[in-house]
C-alpha cells in the first residue's frame, strides 16, 4: 500500500468520525497513526483497526509561549502529553485540559486516563486527548 494511499485513507476515516490505526498481522502490533510497516518487528503486512481512543497519559510538558498562537486557542488548555494508547501504542499528543493552574495537581496523578477525539484544524481533522472527567 502506497504511504500516500494510506494518508488518504486515515484522513477519510477521521471525516466519518473513525480514529484507525495498523494492526501488524505477524506480532499483532498498532501503529497509530498508521505507517506501513509495523514498528516492533518490521512486517509490511498490516491491517485496518478501528483506535478505542481510550488511553492513558504519563507524562507531559507544558507548551511554549509561542504554542499560545491564536490559532492554537481553541485547544487550549492543553499540554504535550506522553500517551499509551489501550492498544498499546505509545505516542507523544496534545491533551487538552492541562493547565498551569491544575499541572501540578495532574502531575500528581499520573498516569491519568485520557479519551481521544477529533478535531477539525485548517481544513482537515487531527486526533487530540482530553483529560477523562475535565
């Protein structure tokens, strides 16, 4: 499958409302987003799976001044999150709803539980976390 087939069609999938990934059919590992050969044992034989989008943070680093842009304010609060998708997959993400003011408090918490969800963003969609029960 052509890297530029695969774009299209995880984008496709993101304008019906669908988060997927790649399930390696050899060792049975996500890639999410979605590459065309499976990171853990390099088989180029993978699959269409549909992302839970539940998952966990257990890391983050606030933004920097200039990640405050305007065209960023309809995400913020939010913070560069360290996330483990349920399927496994581990991927550094936006979450939204980390601010300075409950950091420190988030921090504490960690890992904290985090839910997926899409996003429009100049033209096209884009996967985001929230924190559960924000």
């Amino acid at each position: 499958m052509a890297l530029e087939r695969l774009v299209k069609r995880f984008y496709d999938e993101l304008d019906q409302g669908h988060i997927t990934g790649r399930k390696c059919t050899r060792c049975g590992a996500v890639e999410f987003p979605p590459v065309l050969a499976c990171n853990e044992c390099g088989c180029l034989d993978t699959e269409w799976v549909e992302i839970s989008g539940n998952a966990v943070m257990f890391g983050f680093a606030m933004p920097a001044m200039l990640s405050t842009m305007p065209q960023n304010e309809p995400l913020q609060p939010y913070c560069i999150g360290e996330v483990r998708l349920e399927e496994g997959t581990e991927l550094n993400a936006i979450v939204c709803g980390v601010s300075p003011e409950n950091m420190k408090q988030v921090r504490e918490s960690l890992p904290v539980p985090v839910q997926a969800r899409i996003v429009p963003r100049d033209g096209y969609k884009m996967v985001v976390f929230d924190l559960v029960g924000e």
